[in-house]
C-alpha cells in the first residue's frame, strides 16, 4: 500500500488539483462494532469540473460533454467506503476520481478505415460455397429410400 501517493496523476503531466479537491466524511453505513458509530470513515470527494484551470480546455469540454449525466452543478463526486481507515478510503476515493477523469478526458477513438476483403479471399469463400452446395444436392437423391 502506498503512502498517500502525492500528486494522482490523470494522464501525461497533469494532475488532481489538491488544491481543488473538496472532501467530506461521515459514517460509514453497514455492519461494524463499537468504533464505527464514531468514526467519519466514509469520504467523499468532489471536484468542480465546470470551473477547475488545471486541465487543458480541450479536456475539460471532452469531460463535460462525456460526463454530463452523473454531474451536478458541473461538480462530480466519488464516493469511498469499504476500508475501515478513512484515510485508505481518501486514497481510494482520489485514485477513482483520477480514472474517471482519465477515461473522461482521452481523446476519441481514431475512425476505422475499411478495408478492401483480398479477391483471393471472396473467391475462395465462393468456390468453398458452391462445393457445399454441390454436397448437400448429392444427398437429395431419389434413390434414397
């Protein structure tokens, strides 16, 4: 386990704006003795996606647009709760964000090119069709009975 990891890296140089980060804790829901009724374990993380300058323009419209449903007032949030130490679960919490920022902000999928099937291929396929067919027709013969 790495200790609290400085900077999460999104991708290339940029990084989780530590100074942007707003956390919040609270009580872990679920089973557990005496200690977890007084202890703020549960962390929640959000970002202000709409008004951050530590990511490219380009990247915070790709992140925006791509993130729109699980935004609120241009703000995204993670929540982390299955460590019993709220501070693996802040850890938890920024290495989630930071993927989903990540997936979020790549750029689009290069458009495929198609490409032309080889005329030995189609040819083949067709010859191999017809010898099937030509299979098949033999086994309907009237002398079978």
């Amino acid at each position: 386990m790495d200790d609290m990891s400085g900077p999460h890296l999104i991708r290339g140089s940029v990084a989780l704006p530590e100074a942007e980060l707003i956390w919040r804790f609270s009580r872990s829901s679920g089973p557990g003795g005496q200690h977890v009724n007084t202890s703020d374990s549960q962390v929640e993380l959000r970002f202000d996606l709409a008004r951050t300058e530590a990511l490219p323009e380009v990247w915070k419209a790709r992140a925006l647009e791509r993130l729109a449903g699980r935004l609120v007032d241009g703000v995204v949030a993670v929540r982390a709760s299955e460590h019993r130490s709220q501070w693996r679960n802040r850890e938890t919490a920024a290495v989630r964000l930071a993927a989903l920022l990540a997936e979020a902000t790549a750029p689009p999928p290069k458009p495929r090119r198609p490409t032309r099937i080889p005329r030995g291929i189609n040819e083949r396929r067709l010859r191999e069709k017809k010898q099937r067919a030509e299979t098949k027709r033999g086994r309907s013969g009237r002398d079978w009975g």
